[in-house]
C-alpha cells in the first residue's frame, strides 16, 4: 500500500496512545525494514486494572522491578516524583543539580566529578549499562532475532 503511513495516521489519531504504535506498525509493514524491527520497545510499564488504554504511574515501589527487569526506560512517572530521584542516585549516580557524569569525569571529592575531565572517548559501563547490553543482546540473539521479527511475504 502505497499511502499506508498517511492511512495508519488517520487510523491511529483515535486510538490511545497512538505513538506507543504507529512508527513501528509503519516498519513492519515495509519490506524495507521489516526485517530489521524486532518486537520489544525496551520500556517497563504496567497497566492498571480500572483503565486499559494508559499504562499506570510507576512510583518508587516499582524502581526495583524495572531495574531487575532490564528495560532501558520506565513508562509513565508522576511530574517530579521520588521515584525519579531514585533512578537519579542509585543508577545513574547523579547528583542534585548535576549532569550525570560519565567515564571522563575523574574527578573525586566534594567538587563536581566532571571538574576534571579525562578522555572522553572511555567508556566505563557500570552494573546497569552491562545489565542493558545482555537485555538487548538476548533479543537480538539468532535464536530470538528472527522469531521476533514483524516478517511478512
């Protein structure tokens, strides 16, 4: 079909959270790139009973589940919640006020660690970062790969 995503678009603007579907009905309906979609979002959500068209709030009851579950991102946290500041101290070692800092920040102490640089093409994966490339390299295993994918002829 040669129109499909401007179809799908017009389909999809009364359907609840259209953007959670429309790109990825769009990729697995083309021979371009259907080969390459594999059927996994990488996110951590969880539905409440009462409403079934939006995921429910994850709160800080959930960090735990979601970090054991290897997802990469969380699916829908209340504005400013404590949850967030969680995630921010225990996995992306951030502090209050502060860019997370990364393999090139060396410096120690009560100052910023990104004060002093070091070189920033050293990646240093933590826990998590090993943790997500195991989650992602299980689903891109030849066993899981081609079971998963949106193949159509």
């Amino acid at each position: 079909m040669d129109n499909l995503p401007r179809t799908l678009l017009m389909y999809y603007t009364n359907m609840p959270l259209p953007h959670r579907k429309y790109f990825q009905t769009v990729l697995c309906n083309s021979a371009e790139f259907n080969k390459t979609v594999v059927n996994h979002d990488l996110h951590y959500s969880t539905w409440d009973a009462r409403s079934k068209n939006e995921p429910r709030l994850l709160t800080i009851d959930d960090v735990e589940n979601m970090t054991e579950s290897g997802a990469a991102f969380g699916t829908r946290f209340p504005k400013d919640d404590h949850a967030l500041d969680r995630i921010d101290e225990e996995i992306l070692h951030r502090h209050p006020g502060e860019l997370v800092t990364g393999g090139w920040c060396i410096g120690v102490g009560h100052d910023s660690p990104c004060d002093i640089s070091g070189n920033p093409d050293v990646l240093r994966p933590g826990p998590k970062a090993i943790k997500l490339a195991k989650f992602l390299s299980e689903r891109l295993s030849y066993r899981n790969f081609y079971s998963q994918q949106c193949i159509w002829d």
